[in-house]
C-alpha cells in the first residue's frame, strides 16, 4: 500500500483493488498551501476545523467518516475512537476521532487532532498499530514531548510526523526537529511517499518523514 502526505493532517492511502482514503483535506485559504485537488472514495474528518474538514477538496468521495465507529467500505476496516471532548475535566476540549485503518492486515493509526497520552487501556482498544500518523507540532494538539510519549506507548513499526510548521503555513506550529530531538535522533530517512508490505514493518520503531507534496 501507498502513504502520501499534503501537509498538515492530511494524507491520502492506497491500495490496487481496494478503497482509497483522505483523511483531514484542509482549506488552503485558512491554511496558505495550495488548493487540494485529490480524489479518493473515502474520506475521514478527525476534528470540525478548517484545517482538517474541507471536504470540497476531494472529489469521488462516496462516503464520508466524522466520528466514532466501525466501518467496512471497500476492503478497509476503519475504526473510529474518541479521544478528545469527552472528559468532565475540561468541558470546553474539541472532538477528536482517531481513525484505525486496515488494508489487508497492515494498520495505520491517524491520531488526528489528539491531545494527550492515551491509557494503556485505550491503547489496547486500537491493537497492534504498525504505522502512526503522529501529530508533532503543537498548535492545540500534542507537544514534541507529548508525541514521542505517544510514540514509546504505541510502539508502532512506523512513526510518521504530521501537523508541524512548513514554508508557507498560516498556521504557528513547532518545527519538525524538535521532535527529533525528543526521539533523540539526527538523521531520519525522507521519501515523497511511502510504499510498504507488511513484511518491510520494522520490529524497532523507525520514524520515516515524508515531502508535503502538491496534489495539483
């Protein structure tokens, strides 16, 4: 299967023969990237934000995921979990979903707009989870620091950074490198997208940083 990246919250994976999935397509005139031009028969929205819910961007869509739930559409299991706005703690936290997607045994875990560890019995909840799409900026989501404590509890094969500051990002979030840093690492493997098997999942978490492309 194929993983590509567009900035922000937004990838888009595909798999011949199966269902294709968007996740969180922004408005790039909130945003200051290009205009999104992406087809896809799926498309999942983790939290109401301009950023993440422009579903004008994606063409072909013929079903639409903005919440918690199971879902089976064109040989991909999704889950959906909750894990923002639902503690009495703090009444005024957003939604956010994040979305479990299964093509053909390989797991990808968009975190979407997820603001804290999740617990171990959460975590057990979402399963075996070999690739993480991990929010690594700020910006209301989690902190370098709080992403890499994600990273070490889902112990994912593959961790990629999403949601952190680009050329051109209207937006005020943190630099890539200072999650680096909190991983403790210099050097990080970077490729326009990513092709894998379920056989090239590493054992040890490896954090692989894809090029924001343009979709026009």
């Amino acid at each position: 299967m194929e993983i590509t990246w567009y900035g922000l919250s937004c990838f888009r994976l595909s798999e011949r023969g199966m269902a294709s999935v968007v996740t969180d397509p922004y408005n790039h005139q909130e945003v200051g990237f290009e205009p999104l031009k992406l087809k896809a028969e799926i498309v999942t929205v983790s939290h109401n934000a301009p950023g993440h819910n422009h579903l004008q961007a994606v063409k072909g869509k013929n079903h639409v995921i903005s919440g918690p739930g199971e879902y089976e559409i064109g040989g991909v299991f999704i889950t959906g979990v909750q894990t923002n706005g639902n503690t009495k703690k703090d009444t005024n936290e957003p939604r956010n979903t994040l979305y479990v997607f299964d093509y053909n045994g390989i797991t990808i875990a968009h975190l979407g707009d997820i603001r804290r560890v999740p617990t171990q019995t959460e975590v057990e909840a979402l399963g075996n989870v070999h690739i993480a799409l991990v929010p690594v900026g700020g910006g209301g989501s989690l902190s370098a620091a709080k992403a890499a404590e994600i990273v070490s509890v889902l112990e994912p094969g593959i961790v990629i950074p999403m949601h952190y500051q680009l050329p051109n990002l209207k937006l005020k979030l943190a630099p890539l490198g200072k999650f680096l840093k909190e991983m403790g690492i210099d050097e990080v493997e970077q490729h326009d997208s990513l092709k894998v098997a379920q056989s090239s999942i590493p054992e040890e978490t490896k954090i692989i940083v894809l090029k924001a492309q343009t979709s026009s």
